[in-house]
C-alpha cells in the first residue's frame, strides 16, 4: 500500500535561487511517514508513554529534480520490509509523474534511555 500525501511548496521552502533547499525534502518526508503512521492507527503519543519511540537510523538519498516555489508535490511512502527491530520505508517526492527526491529510510525503536529494542508486536502486526 502506498500512503500519499500532498505537500505544497512555500517559500520559506526554497534557496535564493527559488529551488527547493536540499534538506527541505527530509522535512517532507518526515511529513509522510508521521501521516502514514496516523493512518494506519499507529498512537505515537502511547508509545511514548510506553517508553517506546521511533528514530530514523538510515537515510540512502537521491536527488533527481528540482522543486520550484507553489509547486504540489506528492509524498509516497510505502513499507519495503520489516523485521524484528527494523521498519524500512521507501519514499519519493513527486511533481506529476516525476520522481524529485527518492529515499529510503531506516526506522528503529528506542527506549527512554535511548537503547535500540525490538518493534513492538502492534507495530509489526500493523505494517505487515
């Protein structure tokens, strides 16, 4: 499945040429992946209270186009695979048809003291 989400360019967004500053695209697929969790009825906030939180551990990035100010961009995020203690997202930012921005992310749990553990059964259950 594959959890869209609709991001417009402001220009807060963008470098003095008006292109799309580099680091701006994690910020949107940041975006993506905090909507796709909502979506599939994930409860961060519980998880938290539960002395569980999620921290990217990977990012393999590639740049492949430029957006401009007041373009609609699409944030696709979809589940490449999952093991016991990773989730690994692959995600695209998209202007139409043309992928800008693809990566892929790797996602882990850490407790309160900041030590990586296993997903939490709910998580893989709702993921798989």
């Amino acid at each position: 499945m594959i959890y869209t989400l609709p991001v417009r360019v402001y220009y807060e967004d963008t470098d003095m040429a008006g292109i799309v500053y580099y680091a701006n695209y994690l910020k949107f697929i940041e975006r993506g992946r905090s909507e796709w969790v909502r979506e599939i009825g994930l409860d961060q906030l519980r998880m938290k209270e539960d002395g569980v939180v999620f921290a990217v551990r990977r990012v393999e990035a590639d740049y492949t186009g430029s957006a401009k100010l007041d373009d609609l961009l699409t944030v696709e995020t979809e589940v490449a695979n999952v093991t016991a203690a990773r989730l690994i997202m692959e995600q695209r930012v998209k202007r139409g048809e043309d992928v800008l921005f693809h990566a892929m992310v790797t996602v882990v749990c850490m407790n309160e003291a900041g030590q990586p553990v296993r997903l939490p059964g709910e998580v893989r259950k709702l993921v798989h």
